[in-house]
C-alpha cells in the first residue's frame, strides 16, 4: 500500500490525458544510480552556498554580510524555487529528457563561470543562473522515475532520488568547505562543475524519453491547473508545514559555523561536525516501509516532532560538541522522514494533477531553504535562533495534520 501511494504521488498528470501509451520501462538500475548521482551534484549547487560564505566575504571585503549572504545563498534558491513552477509544467508538455539535457548544459556553464565572477553583483547573477537551470532537474527526474522505471523498481527509485536531494544538504557542506580550506572557494566551482559536465554524457546515452500519451491542450493549460491547485486551502496548510522543513535545515547549518568558530573548534573539526548528521539521511528510504504502519500522515508528523526536538536538544547542550553532534542527528533524522512523506501527500491532494504538485512541493520546499540563511543572520544567538526553529516546526505538524483533515473531505 505504501508503495502504490508513493508511485502515484509522483505520476504525470494522467486523469489530464487519455489512456498512457504501451512502453517499456527505460529506468533501470543503470539509469537510477545515473540520476541519483546528477541530483546529488545539480542539489550540492544549493548548499555549497552555506560554509562559503564566510571565504566569498573576505574577498569582497567592501560587501555587507547580507549582500553576500543574498548574493550567494538566497539569490540561488530563490531562482531554484522559482523555477520549479516553471520547469515542471514545460517537461510535461515537450519531454523529459530535453529538459534535464538543457538544464544540466545551462548549469554547467554558469557553474564555471562562477569560479571567474569578477565581482559580487556578477557573482549573484550568476548563481541566480544556476539555481533555474538547476531547477530544471528534480521535478522533471523524479516524473520520469515514475513513467520509466519498472513497477517493482520505482518506489525505490524514488526513495533514492529523495535520499539524493537530502544527502546532497551535508555532502554539499563538506565538500565545499574541504576544497576551500585546501585551495579557495572558487575551485569549489571549478570541481563540481566538472562533475556536472561528466553527467551529460550519461544522461545523452543512456536516459531514454518514455513513451507517453499525447498531452491534451496548451502549456498554458498546465499552468492553469498549477494556479488552481495552489489555492485550495488543503494544499495551503500543506504549504505552510512544507516550508519551515528546509528553512530550518539552512538556517541551522548556516549559524552552525560562526557558533562552533566561537567555541573554537579547529576548522577541520567543524567539517566533520556538519558529516555527523549525514547517516540521518538515508532514513527516507524507511519512509515508505514505516507508512504501511502508520500512515503517510503519521510519518510526517513524526518527522517533524522528531526535528523540534533535535533542535530543542541542540539549545539546551550547545556548548557541548557532543550535544551539538547527538541534537543535530536526531534533527537530520526528522527532516529525512518528513521530505517523503510531504512529497507523498502533495501528490495525493494534488491528483490528478499530480505533476503540477511535485512543481508545487519544490517551489515551497526550497522557497524555504532561500529564507533560510537571512534568517540565521537576524537571529540575535544561536541558541535563540534554534528554540524559534522548533517551535516552527512543532506548528508545521499541526498545519501537516489540518491539511490531511481537510484533504479527506470532496473539494
């Protein structure tokens, strides 16, 4: 049961289209683990951002800890989050596989170019380039997983993908901060977009468009049913729970830095503090397993109480490294719980426009994760800042809770 509704959670449209077209599945292992591995690059794009933004400050130094904050953090993931309204909808209408291939070409480049921006404003416009070529990828990957992948394979693939999308938060993190202790940061530019141009090959060779039934009507008509959608008050509620999920996870690791930097800790240290959560991750693939006993609803909701009380945990013990470490695990484990389940139940309230629901989960999602890092900055304390964090999210369990009421009812 819990497979069936993660598979139709992330399905086309298809009370749009009449009967889908006989296919074979084109999503085998191979091409799983191809896009698995692209989405953790087109995401890494997104958090790299966070331990950066001290390094990219010091070289402007003119610039205002905001602006290279907006610069570089919030300029992108506001694109990002944009651009899922828009990338989603034209994959339904051209293809898959011609818009993750330009996507992924468009973000290579601008990736590059990154590394030689000659000065913040340039640097902003660029990683606002990014964030929409990037956001061309997610939303149409995990359509194609449901329309390619066999039947016995897909919730898997699915769960890989959301794995994917998580780990790349601390992988992200690492990485940057890594090549910029060792090099400067804008090798870290040069070094994951190489790894995003070794993908391109890859997704040319190997994904193969699938067969669909011929969409009826206009691109304007799959914005229409996007608009609509967005408004019903289900989905409303839904959002307002969907959006403190990633915003507390920027924000969190955004003010991690400078206050583990005011304890002291060596800046190799730090790294490995920020990898401590990275096991949490993979706990979303225990999301679909754990539905068939609770329910997709139940999940969610422990999901969030789970990370408000990671948090929570985080406050009390935040001169300890050890409470930092524990706290910030538990925290990780609740937001990788909590992504799936939120995805599967945008899909259902959004059926049978279930496509322009995932659009809809990214735009949300990730509009998050770009107010998370002006937030960490107008936070007074870290521990103030984590306290409010939690009771956020402790409120986004009721509004998940109130949208599942609602979502039960005939619109």
């Amino acid at each position: 049961m819990a497979e069936r509704a993660l598979n139709t959670a992330v399905a086309g449209d298809a009370g749009d289209r009449a009967a889908p077209l006989p296919q074979t599945h084109a999503a085998a292992g191979g091409v799983v683990a191809l896009l698995v591995t692209t989405a953790l690059f087109v995401l890494t794009q997104l958090y790299l951002a966070i331990p950066l933004l001290a390094h990219v400050g010091r070289d402007f130094g003119s610039a205002t800890p905001g602006a290279v904050t907006f610069a570089l953090a919030t300029g992108f993931s506001l694109a990002y989050a944009s651009g899922f309204l828009i990338w989603g909808p034209i994959s339904d209408q051209y293809g898959r596989r011609p818009v993750m291939l330009v996507g992924l070409v468009a973000l290579s480049i601008a990736t590059f170019a990154c590394a030689f921006a000659p000065s913040l404003s340039w640097l902003a416009g660029l990683r606002a380039v990014q964030g929409l070529a990037a956001s061309s990828f997610a939303p149409v990957a995990l359509a194609y997983l449901a329309e390619a992948a066999p039947p016995r394979l897909r919730a898997t693939a699915i769960g890989a993908m959301s794995t994917s999308f998580l780990v790349a938060g601390i992988f992200g993190q690492a990485i940057a901060a890594w090549v910029a202790l060792r090099w400067d940061w804008p090798w870290v530019f040069v070094a994951t977009g190489g790894c995003l141009v070794a993908m391109i090959p890859g997704i040319a060779a190997m994904v193969q468009e699938p067969a669909r039934a011929a969409v009826d009507g206009h691109l304007g008509h799959r914005f229409a049913a996007l608009c609509r959608l967005a408004v019903r008050p289900a989905v409303l509620l839904l959002s307002c729970a969907h959006i403190t999920l990633l915003l507390s996870f920027v924000a969190m690791y955004t003010a991690l830095g400078p206050h583990l930097d005011s304890l002291g800790l060596d800046p190799g240290k730090v790294i490995l503090l920020r990898l401590a959560g990275m096991p949490a991750m993979f706990v979303a693939l225990l999301a679909g397993p754990l539905a068939a006993r609770i329910g997709m609803q139940g999940v969610a909701g422990a999901g969030y109480v789970l990370a408000a009380v990671g948090l929570a945990l985080e406050a009390v013990l935040s001169q300890s490294l050890a409470g930092i470490a524990v706290g910030s695990l538990i925290f990780v484990t609740g937001v990788a719980l909590a992504v799936p389940a939120m995805i599967t139940q945008y899909g259902a309230l959004a059926a049978p426009h279930r496509a322009g629901g995932m659009a809809l989960n990214g735009f949300v999602l990730f509009a998050g994760a770009s107010i998370g890092p002006l937030i960490a900055a107008r936070m007074p304390g870290f521990v103030t800042l984590l306290a409010g964090l939690a009771a956020a999210l402790l409120l986004a369990a009721a509004c998940a809770a109130g949208s599942a009421s609602l979502g039960r009812r005939k619109p």
